[in-house]
C-alpha cells in the first residue's frame, strides 16, 4: 500500500468509517507515515508554552489536525 512519487494517493476510506482512528493509524505504519513524528516535538512545546502562559497543569486536546474522518 506505498504511495509512488509520481503522485498515488493511498485510500484510507475503511478507515475513515470506523468509530476510533486505530484502522487509519495502522494505515499509516505501512507508509513509512512521519508527520506525526515530526509534529509532535512542535505541539509538545506549544502545549508548554499554554501551560506556563495560562497556568494550566491539564489540557484538554480534542484535536490537532489528524485529518482522521
């Protein structure tokens, strides 16, 4: 299920008709899928940055753009 450079775009559509993102997840792994990877140190530090600016010790994320569904 690897995507070419020439521009094929994998189908995740049975995995965006599931209830929970694990299946689109999954998906992924076969990809070699790095945004994740990538994003996280980003967000990690956004998410500090809030906590200190906002003196909060909990967030609550209900999403960061996984495109999922």
């Amino acid at each position: 299920m690897r995507g070419s450079i020439e521009g094929t775009k994998p189908d995740f559509t049975a995995a965006y008709n599931r209830k929970w993102p694990h299946a689109y997840f999954r998906a992924h792994l076969g990809l070699d899928y790095m945004i994740p990877d990538r994003a996280g140190p980003v967000f990690e530090r956004i998410f500090a940055d809030y906590r200190r600016v906002r003196n909060k010790h909990r967030l609550k994320i209900i999403d960061i753009g996984c495109s999922y569904g």
